[in-house]
C-alpha cells in the first residue's frame, strides 16, 4: 500500500501543538490516524485499551480523546458517560463522528472529524465494522454512521486554503454512509476485529483467548494459561497485561524450569548479602521487581513443592520474606502463572500442592496446539513473514512451500513455525519467493 499524503501546514499556521489521545487495540488504525493528526500540528498519544486510556488522561490531561467504538476491556457507553464526567473540558470524539450533543465540542472538532475521515479513506476496521451504540441518539443531520456530511467535515476555509494542493479534500457523499460496510474479499473481517492484535488467527479457539483475556484483563484475578509448548502462552500473559490497569507497571516474567532449584527461590524471593555461598550482596526478587504490575510464572508446574508452599503464603496474604533475612515485605502483584502439563491431574496424584493450584487456577485460559487451527497457518506464516522483513524485504511462499507446510504435523506448534520460515529465509538467500526446497523441518521431520 502506498502512504497516502499528508497535510503539513505552513510556518504561517503553525501554533503550540495541542494534545489528543487515540484509544484503540487497532494498531493500524492508531499508525494512520496519528500520521495525519501529525500533518495537523497535533501531538498524538495512543492507548491499547480503555483502562490506558483512562490513566494516559490522569498522567496529561489532552485537548481531545479519539475513542474506538470498540473497547476489549470497558464498555463503551459506561466507559464515555465516566469520562466525561471526570475530564468535562475534553473534546470527547469516537471513531464513528461524535453520535450524542453531551459534553464540550473543542474549537478543533473539525481538524479531529477530519483526521477521522482521512483514516476511512484508508480503509481502517475501526471505520468499517463500527457497531450501533445502544443509548445514544445520532445528532441531527448525521449520516447513519453518526458522521456529518463530508463537506461539514472538511477543515475550515482558512485551514482548507493553506493546504497544499497534493492533499485531497473530502468530497461530499451522493449517499450516507451506512453502519456497516461490507467489503468484498473481507469475509473474515469480524473476526479480525474481535481477535487481538498478539493472537493471529481467526479460529474460533483463537477468538476464545481473545474474550476469555478481555473478560479477565481488568480484574486481579489470578490467571493460569495451559497449553502445549510453542502454543503463545507469553503472549497471552503480555496480553492480559496490556489491557489492565496495570499496563503502566512492570510485567516480570520467570521461567521456573530455566533456574536451577538452589536459585530458584532467592530469584523470585530476593537475598541478603551473605544469604549464601556466593551472595556478595543482596538483591530485589522478582516478585519484589513486579510490584505494582504483574509476575508471570512460566512452567509453573516445574517449581518444586518445597517453593511452592512459599509461594501460596505470599499469594495469600501479599508478604515475602528474602532469603537470609527475617523481615517480611508487602509487594502488589498480580499472578500469571502459564504450564504445558496437566496441573489438576498433578494436583490429585500429589505432584502439585492443590491449594496453590486453587489460589492460581481462578480462570483458566487454553492455548491450543496450531494442529487445532491450521487453518490459520497462511495468516501466521504471512506475519512471521511481514515480522522477519521489517529491515529487509519481504518473502513470499509459493504454492509448493506452503502445501508443504500445511502437511506438516507441527509438534513445535507455533514457535516451531515461526523457526522453521526463518530457517527458510536464510536458506533463500536473495530470492524474493521461498520454495519447497528452503522448507526444512530438521530433526523435527517424522
């Protein structure tokens, strides 16, 4: 896609850049509207979710806030009607126009509609799919899409004129735009909406990650994610992180199968100086490093049951205690804890502390193995692809190559995937296509 133009103003107009705050999980559409709020004298700050929105706001309170029309974490209406009474002096705008009369109407609405109606013209899901919102009237003389004609959009005359010539101004529309566009080729387009950005793939295994995280992102439950090795159990974790209110604060993840058993604990607890052979001096745990934001326990189940007992006491009462020394600490943590084994079969035969798997297991999420969605394997592949290009150019797989890799049982699920296109991409060299032949499973092959 080539970059569309955009709007730079001359020194003449150029002012104290005001602030406007994009939220949105839409990462495209957070790229190319802050691109063009840019060319408008705008310096833009973007939120993944409702929850960053709202501390972005608390941090620096912004001229305006562009609001998707969808949230994954709060409820639109609720999350508006709240805000507004917090920031009353905010311009408050969404990404379908602003569709009720309440609140300030700032003196640069137009340059905001505007920016909102270049980014259509780029053809962004947050414009395409933007839903109907129970409880608010659309303003007289709006499109059904709660926009204003086109030509009510365009910036005021004075602006308009100073332009330069290579910017197109929105044209008037012979008809209103609808609710819901449906567009051809994009048949999967929903889905791609409801899914988040980490989770690539619109399975319906894919899809459930997705609601099961923004069901339990803004709570502190504790979570435990289960699911075969190379299965984007991280990604998970990273993902209920974002979306919470603890985004802003440390995400600290551990492996417990990485760290010998005689380090583990002073790892996640601390030590002092002296605390043992070696320890030269103290040092913060992991648990300690997180507070405020959330621990991830990768491979939970390989921590030993003398530490875990440790680890119940500090997750049921908040307090640790450092190696070597008899004073106990309060850390604010949130637990994710993630396992490729069976933990409540090992929690019943022994293997496991049960009440530590309770305290941990409060919601489960279940990442699949790619056999289970290989019908997502050309968007993964696609990704990696785009991921392994971003300072080169980007490979392409040819038919053979990718029948090639759809036969393949993938038992490294989709880490093995992603090694595997990467290998590819060596073997290739300066070819712009990967064949068959730069296929190569390793060891791996059956």
């Amino acid at each position: 896609m080539q970059p569309f133009p955009v709007p730079v103003l001359p020194p003449a107009l150029r002012v104290r850049p005001r602030t406007a705050l994009v939220a949105s999980a839409d990462r495209s559409f957070c790229q190319r509207l802050t691109q063009i709020l840019n060319g408008l004298r705008w310096q833009v700050r973007e939120a993944g979710s409702g929850a960053q929105a709202w501390a972005e706001a608390e941090d620096a309170i912004p001229e305006a806030v562009i609001v998707d029309s969808w949230l994954p974490d709060l409820d639109l209406a609720e999350f508006l009607h709240d805000f507004r009474d917090r920031f009353p002096l905010v311009d408050l705008v969404t990404t379908a126009g602003s569709l009720t009369q309440e609140g300030p109407r700032g003196p640069y609405r137009q340059e905001l509609l505007y920016a909102l109606r270049r980014s259509q013209d780029t053809d962004t899901a947050a414009w395409n799919l933007a839903p109907e919102f129970n409880g608010f009237e659309t303003a007289p003389g709006r499109t059904a899409a709660g926009l204003p004609p086109a030509a009510a959009v365009a910036p005021s005359s004075a602006l308009q004129d100073k332009l330069p010539a290579v910017v197109p101004m929105p044209q008037a529309p012979a008809k209103t735009i609808p609710m819901r566009i449906e567009l051809p080729g994009r048949a999967s387009q929903q889905a791609e909406t409801e899914r988040l950005p980490e989770m690539i793939g619109n399975a319906a295994c894919m899809l459930e990650i997705s609601r099961r995280v923004r069901l339990v992102a803004p709570r502190l439950t504790p979570v435990l994610i289960e699911g075969p090795t190379g299965s984007g159990k991280e990604l998970v974790a990273e993902a209920v992180h974002r979306l919470s209110a603890r985004s802003r604060k440390p995400f600290v993840a551990i492996n417990c199968a990485a760290i010998p058993e005689a380090l583990l604990e002073a790892e996640l607890f601390g030590h002092t100086r002296g605390a043992f052979t070696g320890a030269v001096q103290g040092r913060t745990g992991r648990i300690e490093a997180a507070d405020g934001g959330t621990l991830f326990l990768d491979e939970i189940g390989e921590m030993p049951l003398g530490l875990q007992s440790k680890l119940l006491r500090f997750a049921e009462c908040g307090e640790l205690q450092r190696v070597g020394d008899n004073e106990t600490v309060r850390v604010d943590v949130r637990i994710l804890a993630a396992t490729h084994r069976p933990l409540a079969e090992q929690a019943q035969t022994g293997g496991f502390r049960p009440d530590l798997y309770y305290r941990l297991a409060v919601f489960l999420i279940r990442t699949p193995p790619l056999a289970e969605h290989i019908q997502d394997l050309s968007l993964l592949v696609e990704h990696f692809l785009e991921k392994m290009g971003r300072d080169a150019p980007v490979k392409r797989v040819d038919s053979g190559a990718m029948t090639k890799l759809a036969a393949h049982a993938w038992p490294g699920n989709v880490r093995e995937l992603e090694h595997v296109l990467e290998r590819a991409v060596i073997l290739a060299g300066e070819s712009p296509i990967l064949t068959a032949r730069e296929i190569d499973f390793g060891r791996l092959v059956d």
